[in-house]
C-alpha cells in the first residue's frame, strides 16, 4: 500500500501558520509617516490576500518613519524599525 502512495507520507500539521513574508525594502517604496496595515498592503500589490498573516522581515534598509502594523516583527526588523523613529504595532493573528 504505501510503495502505491509515496506521496501521502509523512505528517501534515493542520494547526501550522504560514505567513506573508514582506520585505524592509519594500516597506521603503512607502512615503515617511504613512500608517501601513495588511490592508494597504493587499491594496498595492504586495500580497494577494488576507488568508495569512502578515511578518515583517530584517531584509534591507529603512529610511523612513512608518507606522507598521503587521502579526509578527523579526527583532531586526523591529530595531531598524524603531532606529529610523517609526513605531511597530504587532496586531493578532488572524
């Protein structure tokens, strides 16, 4: 039965969540004191839905103060962050 089924293999965890992953850089394309949610983020193309929660990764550069509100921060993200004088406000999971 299972040489017949090789792909069922294995453990799936249903309770597992999968994040959308945004970039510093792209949170760079923003103008200095825009409030930046899921929302606008759907609305500019960044991601395709609301379904995952959104995670604001360390990659890159930030320049500019913006208030981000996402489901979970990396804690360099959250430095350089709070380093160019934005604020981060952590919204829960969907």
């Amino acid at each position: 039965m299972i040489k017949g089924l090789p792909m069922k293999r294995g453990f799936n965890n249903i309770f597992k969540i999968y994040y959308s992953l945004i970039k510093l850089d792209t949170l760079e394309t923003f103008e200095a004191g825009t409030r930046v949610t899921p929302e606008l983020l759907v609305e500019q193309g960044y991601i395709r839905n609301l379904n995952q929660p959104v995670k604001i990764v360390g990659d890159g550069e930030l320049t500019k103060a913006l208030t981000v509100v996402a489901a979970k921060f990396t804690r360099s993200a959250q430095a350089k962050i709070e380093a160019a004088k934005g604020t981060v406000e952590e919204s829960p999971a969907r």
